[in-house]
C-alpha cells in the first residue's frame, strides 16, 4: 500500500465515523492530519505526559525510581486500576506506580504519581515540550472538578509529540529512560483500538489508551521491519462508544498493511 492510499482509506474511515475524529498518523512518507490542533478531552491520555515528567525528574536526579509511595485508603479512586482492591498497608515503588498507570491505567496510580511529581511539574514538563492544548487541571475521578469546568486536555499533534519523545526523538529523556517508557508501553494490557486488529506477532506496539462516555482515543509508537509509524487517534461526541472502537480499529489495521507492504 502506497501512502496516499493509505491517506485515502483512512479519510473515508474517519468521515464515516458518527463523532468528531482527530487524528495524525506519521510516517517516513509523509504525515496523515485530520483536527491535528484541535483539542479534546484528554482521558488517560494525559498519564503519558505524567511518566514523561517522572522520567524527565528521575533523569535529573530529583526522583528515586525504587523509592516507595505509600497507597493509603484515602487515597484511592475507582474507576481503572487494580489498587483500589489491595490490602490497606500497600506501598509501592514510583517505578511500579508508572507501569500500573500505563500498563492497566490505574487511576490511583496516577494520583500517587501527580501528588509525589507535582501538578505543576508535570504543567511544567508540557510547557517544555510545547504541547500547545496538553493541560492537567485534576486528577484521575475527580467529578466535581469536572462539574465545575476543570478537564484535562490534549490533541492528537501534542501525542504524536510525546510519542517520538518516549522513542528518544527528540532526546528529551535519556537513553535508559526512554527504553524504560518504550517499555512500560509495549506491555499495555488494552490492545482493543488500534491494535485490535494488527498482527501482534509481527508487529511492536507501544500504546496508550483512553476513554471517558462519547470518547474513545488511542495513541501508538507501531514498529515493523526497521520502520516506525507514529499513530494518534482522538474521537469524541460519540452516541455509542462502539463506533469509536470500529474506527480505531479499522485505521489500525490499515496502518499495519501499510507497514507491512509498503
């Protein structure tokens, strides 16, 4: 498949998407934009800029990857994650609080890493990186926040900006770091978007997913034979979230023919 057929396919996927899709897919041809700039509701997404920061403050040396971070009671929220079940004296380390917030996008994971990084930090981390509608104004759960007007945001350009980032281009983060985000990513338990329909057994994949009622993202570094893609894929105003899926997948699966043959 020649990039323009690639263009082609994946226009006609979005536009018969029933809501809003942004989208940048990246490759060594040319890049596919559609709403590139255009902000949406961040959902989990915004937990990749949070493990950019703590990488970013670890390589800096002001944070310890082994140190621990207490996970009180009163500390954890419902939603996506697993240590909202665990046992009341839980510890664990900031690097396991990275993996669990990407790998089963723990939202508590999340919280633990925002209060111990700092909100503003990580506002900071955005800034430095020029993502120009990438805001964190609460944290995982947080409703009331919502209600009164206080979202995280993103765009499909600032995802693909993070991508190349965690795959060290630009060298944002040093060589180790960037191997442990790459990682961490590969190892994502949520392979039911973009990659839903990729053969996995060819084909590395590092993603990260969201979602909130009416969205449906999927961000990916998608790797074949010595080539990268770059694939962020943002939609919502959605009436039923299993068109966003069929979406995610269809460009997925267009995006690994043309890897694969191109």
């Amino acid at each position: 498949m020649k990039f323009l057929s690639l263009k082609a396919k994946v226009e006609e996927v979005a536009a018969k998407c029933q809501g809003r899709v942004g989208l940048v897919v990246e490759t060594s041809e040319g890049r596919l934009e559609i709403r590139h700039h255009e902000k949406f509701s961040s959902a989990s997404l915004i937990k990749i800029p949070i493990l950019i920061e703590g990488l970013r403050q670890y390589d800096h040396g002001l944070l310890h990857l082994q140190e621990y971070v207490p996970a009180s009671p009163s500390s954890r929220v419902g939603g996506a994650g697993v240590i909202q079940t665990l046992s009341d004296d839980l510890q664990l380390k900031v690097v396991d609080l990275m993996a669990l917030m990407i790998i089963v996008s723990d939202n508590t994971a999340t919280n633990l890493l925002i209060d111990r990084l700092g909100k503003d930090k990580i506002n900071q981390c955005i800034q430095a990186l020029y993502l120009q509608s990438t805001e964190l104004n609460r944290k995982m759960m947080d409703f009331v926040a919502i209600r009164n007007g206080r979202n995280n945001y993103t765009s499909p350009e600032d995802m693909i900006t993070c991508l190349k980032v965690i795959d060290n281009q630009p060298q944002f983060l040093s060589g180790a770091s960037s191997v442990k985000a790459l990682t961490i990513l590969e190892n994502q338990q949520f392979k039911n978007k973009l990659s839903y329909l990729m053969d996995l057994d060819h084909i590395r994949v590092a993603n990260k997913t969201g979602e909130l009622p009416g969205v449906e993202h999927d961000c990916a570094i998608i790797k074949y034979g010595g080539k990268t893609i770059y694939a962020a894929v943002l939609i919502d105003q959605l009436s039923k979230q299993e068109d966003g899926h069929k979406t995610l997948a269809q460009i997925g699966k267009l995006v690994s023919q043309y890897i694969m043959t191109n």
